[in-house]
C-alpha cells in the first residue's frame, strides 16, 4: 500500500522534472499473503456479559417444550464429550 504512494510521487517529481529518474522503477513491492478474516458473532461478543445466560435459556425452553427433549439433548451432548 505504502508503495503505490511512494511511487506515485516519485512518479509525479519525474514529471514535474525534478528528478530524472524514479528510485521506485523496477522495484517490486513485497507478497503479502491474505488473511482469513472470521468477523465476531453477537454470542460471542456478549457472552461474556451474561455467562449464565445459556443455563437460564436452556431452562426456559426445557419448560415450554417438556423435560423429555432437554433431557435427550444432554444425554446425546454427554455421549459426545466422551
């Protein structure tokens, strides 16, 4: 990016004849290598300010729908983890 910058005034110094010649001709500028960029997600973000937040949520449904899916649910997440 600095590059593009540097030369370009270079590039405009050699047209306004004040130099003779750019120092940035046949210089090539470094590879960067992209990165992966992985944005944040609102539960990520705020989790921390309600870390029990899951538990009461995961209570609530657990009593509109009925014990027996919550209970399914941690059987099968507890298989799992093993």
């Amino acid at each position: 990016m600095i590059y593009r910058y540097v030369g370009a005034i270079f590039r405009a110094a050699v047209a306004d004849r004040l130099i003779v010649e750019s120092p940035c001709t046949g210089v090539r500028p470094p590879k960067v290598k992209p990165r992966a960029v992985v944005p944040p997600t609102t539960d990520n973000t705020h989790s921390h300010l309600w870390p029990d937040a899951e538990d009461r949520t995961r209570q609530a449904v657990g009593s509109a729908l009925g014990a027996p899916a919550d209970q399914a649910r941690t059987t099968i997440a507890r298989q799992f983890a093993r």
